[in-house]
C-alpha cells in the first residue's frame, strides 16, 4: 500500500480506504477461488495493483470516460482504475463466471458504484466504448480483432480513443502490424525491479 501512496499522493480519504481493503478482500477470496497466483498474492499491491495502475501514468481518464477492460480476471486493471477514477465508467468482462463473481463481491464492498461486471465474451459486446484496456489476456493481432469495432468516434481525453495495453516483453513482432503504437516503459513510472520488463501500449482506434 505504500507503494500506491508513494506513486498517487493526491489520493481521497475515500480512495486511501478502498485500495487499503484490497489485500484482505482478495487473500479471502483467493482462498475460496483462485484469481491470482498464490506466490503473487503476498505481493498484491506491486504486481496487481501497481501495474494496473500504469495506464493512469498514460492517460487521465476524463469524468463521464466509457471503459471496457476486457480479460479482467480479478479486477485487473479494471478494479485500482475504476478506484483511482470515481467519475469514469468501468466495463469489466470475462469468460469464466467465478472471476467475476469475485470482482462483483469486491467492489459491492468497495461501493464502486462506476463499475459493472459481467461473465461474457468480448466480442458479443454491442456497447460502444472511448477506450478497451487489458492486461495481457493475448498477442495483439488477435485482441485487436475481438475490440475493434467497440470504440465511439469522439473523444472526451487528451489522447484519441483506443486500446491501453498492459502486456512484458519484446513486443516487436507482435506489434510489427502497427508502426502507429506507442510503447511505454512501465520502468519509467515506477521503480521496482518488478517493472523492467513490463510495457503499456498504447494504440488508437483510428490505426487498427
């Protein structure tokens, strides 16, 4: 937690709360239904919750901003992004219903109230969003063909609606398809070791 506090200073009494209750919520859950790995558990804050947050040092989400976060798991980034915007809609989707039956339970406590969650699949989504975000759910060509027609042509935010991507690793041939693609070092934004391989690509929707 004191990492979050380190890297998002300006936090609300509110906020400080809801991140604070994340570590209790999900070791409880976990022991119920494994959402995130048991050797990561112990480092929720880092390798979760931190990383999500990554997409925040990319963009300042605009109040009344549509997100889908698609492949959630969890929560993630879906969940410490939906905490870190209050005035910003979260769209939380995947496939297995036990994941996302642990996101509902968690934020119901957390009083989320800018966030849903439903067991669907992306690409029956008929719903028009300013920006898809995900954590590594899959390579970039196929991710790109279950979004790319859930974007909404105008924009609210400082950069043109698009994907946010959280995703390790050499990323050239992936994304060797979109020259267009912004790559960030999450090493940039924070200073754990966790992080150096760790990128956020940013693509907008007009290039995919």
């Amino acid at each position: 937690m004191n990492e979050i506090l380190k890297y998002f200073p300006d936090l609300t009494e509110i906020q400080v709360k809801q991140f604070s209750l994340l570590e209790e919520l999900y070791k409880n859950w976990n022991e119920k239904i494994n959402v995130i790995s048991r050797k990561d558990i112990d480092e929720l804050y880092t390798k979760h919750v931190l990383h999500s947050l990554a997409i925040a040092k990319i963009i300042h989400f605009k109040p009344g901003t549509q997100i889908l976060d698609v492949g959630t798991g969890g929560g993630f980034p879906g969940v410490p992004l939906a905490i870190l915007f209050p005035e910003s809609n979260f769209y939380l989707v995947d496939s297995i219903q036990k994941k996302i039956k642990v996101v509902t339970e968690i934020s119901e406590v957390l009083e989320l109230k800018n966030l849903k969650a439903r067991a669907v699949r992306a690409e029956t989504i008929s719903e028009k969003f300013d920006f898809v975000v995900s954590r590594a759910v899959t390579q970039m060509p196929k991710f790109i063909v279950w979004v790319k027609h859930k974007f909404k042509k105008e924009g609210l935010n400082s950069i043109p609606n698009g994907i946010l991507y959280l995703k390790g690793g050499d990323l050239s041939e992936e994304l060797k398809d979109f020259p267009r693609a912004g790559i960030y070092n999450i090493s940039d934004f924070f200073d754990n070791e966790f992080f150096e391989t760790k990128k956020a690509v940013y693509l907008s929707a007009k290039d995919i």
